[in-house]
C-alpha cells in the first residue's frame, strides 16, 4: 500500500511513535483518525510524496505507536499532549515547521497542535471534524444516534473496553462500515490492518482515553483558549463529507471561524472518511492549498 515509504519508530514525549516516510521537500505531517492508522492515507501518499517529505504517523494509542495507561484525568490523550507527540517527532527528524493534515481524531490532534504551536505548523488542512466544543455543546438526537461513540467510549473503564475486546471485529465494521459509504471506501488491505491493531486490547483501551480525554480535559483547553482570545494563526483549509454528519448536523466554516483567523474550506461529495473514499478530490482541493 505504500510503496518506496520506510516504516520507522521515534521515541518522544515519553512513549513510542511509529510512522512512515517518503519523499522530498517540505515535510507534510498525515495524522489519522478513529478507528484507524496511518493505513487511512495509502489511496493519496504516493501522489503527496512526489512533492512533499510525507510523515505519516499513528496517533498516541493507535496502530503501532505506544499506548501508555491512562491517567485519573486523562491528560495523557489530551489533544495537546498527543499533538506534543508529533511536534516532538518532527523536531526530531529535524523539521522546525511543516504542513500538517489531519483526519477526524487526527484533525483534533492537529488543530490544538496548531493553537499550541504557531510557530511550527505553516499551514493546516483538517478533514470532516467540527470543533469538540461545538460538537458536544451542540448535540442534537441525530448527532448522537450517529455518533453513539462519542458518549459509549467515554465511560468509565473498563467497560466499554470489555465490551469492544468481546466482539472487535464487530466494531470495527460497525464504526466504519456504518457511514454514508458503507464499507466501500476499505480495501480488503486496509481493512485487515485496522482490524490488526484493534484486536489488541491497549489500543482498545488508548482509543477509549482519547475519547474520554476529548469530553474532559479537552474541553477546559479549548474553553480557555476561547476566553483568551486565542486563535489559530496558519492559514486554515477544512473539508468535510456532504453526505456526512458533519455537513447534516453543523456548520463547520462558521465554528471554524470562531477558533482561526484564516479559514476556508467547503463539503466533497463524499462521506466520512475522505482520503479513502474520495481521494482524487481531496488531492484536488489540498495540493493547490499548500502550494500557494
């Protein structure tokens, strides 16, 4: 799936983070989302590396990368320390700044990375996400049947751990598959390494810590960063699935604005998970956006 891309481990911020790499010229940082990995980019990486130094990462908690216990608050699947995690990585591989794209969780991750990091992140693209905030200050009956998630894994542990561990074959299928595309958009390839790294339980229980840091500690972050003013600086590029819940539910441009100065961004004709089930559009709508 990744052809001429070299898989690698770098040691940051007190866990492992496992990633790939390709490519020349300014470094573009792929970040994924749930339940996922890096896998999610394999349909537009090779096209990204023929003009960019392509890192692909697994999140803190997902895929290869390390899976630490969470803590009593859950700081340590905060978005600001997994996106701590990838800064750290990319200094490490010697880049002050780089391009970052992030997809769902990936995207969390990626615009507190750029709330933290002004200095570092040149541009930011984030695909089908709304701001947590909004997300769950806004919820409606759609919202939540839709995204039954969001409030199933943030319960305590290990319950929603013990129930994903009995049958994880059958969440996986039900989280991905139960989208506007059905499973459509998934290789056969694809499909089994997700499936790979959600049969073990750590990455069970680092995908629960991620959601419920996202309904805690995430939050008194983002509030704050609302009370002080503070926004994001990079020029700004969001996309979301028109036949996704994002698009039904909210309206992204407008929270988006609330947190960045410089923001644009429209729907694709496509469901959730958009690298995967329309890629040649999202190369359309993001190589011109990073090259100007």
């Amino acid at each position: 799936m990744f052809s001429g891309f070299t898989p690698h481990v770098a040691d940051v911020n007190g866990t492992h983070i496992h990633f790939i790499r390709r490519g020349t010229g300014p470094a573009l940082l792929l970040l994924h989302g749930h339940p996922q990995t890096h896998v999610i980019w394999h349909k537009v990486a090779q096209q990204l590396a023929e003009r960019y130094t392509v890192i692909a990462a697994d999140l803190r908690g997902y895929g290869d990368s390390g899976k630490p216990v969470g803590l009593p608050d859950h700081s340590n699947y905060s978005k600001r320390t997994m996106g701590q995690d990838q800064v750290d990585l990319m200094a490490t591989l010697g880049f002050k700044e780089f391009l970052l794209m992030g997809h769902d969780r990936g995207g969390r991750v990626a615009y507190r990375m750029a709330l933290d990091h002004p200095e570092v992140i040149r541009k930011l693209v984030v695909l089908d996400v709304a701001p947590t905030l909004a997300m769950y200050e806004k919820t409606t009956l759609e919202f939540a049947t839709a995204y039954y998630h969001w409030f199933f894994l943030i319960r305590p542990a290990p319950f929603p751990e013990l129930l994903i561990n009995s049958h994880p074959e059958e969440y996986l299928k039900h989280t991905i598959g139960g989208r506007s595309s059905g499973m459509a958009p998934f290789t056969p390839e694809a499909y089994a390494e997700y499936l790979r790294c959600l049969r073990d339980p750590l990455t069970i229980h680092g995908i629960c810590e991620d959601y419920r840091a996202s309904a805690g500690i995430d939050l008194d972050h983002e509030r704050s960063d609302l009370a002080a003013g503070r926004k994001i600086q990079c020029e700004m590029l969001a996309l979301w699935g028109g036949n996704g819940v994002i698009e039904k539910c909210f309206d992204p441009l407008a929270e988006w604005q609330l947190l960045a100065n410089k923001v644009s961004g429209r729907a694709l004709d496509c469901g959730h998970y958009i690298p995967e089930d329309a890629p040649e559009a999202l190369l359309a709508e993001v190589l011109p956006f990073f090259a100007k």
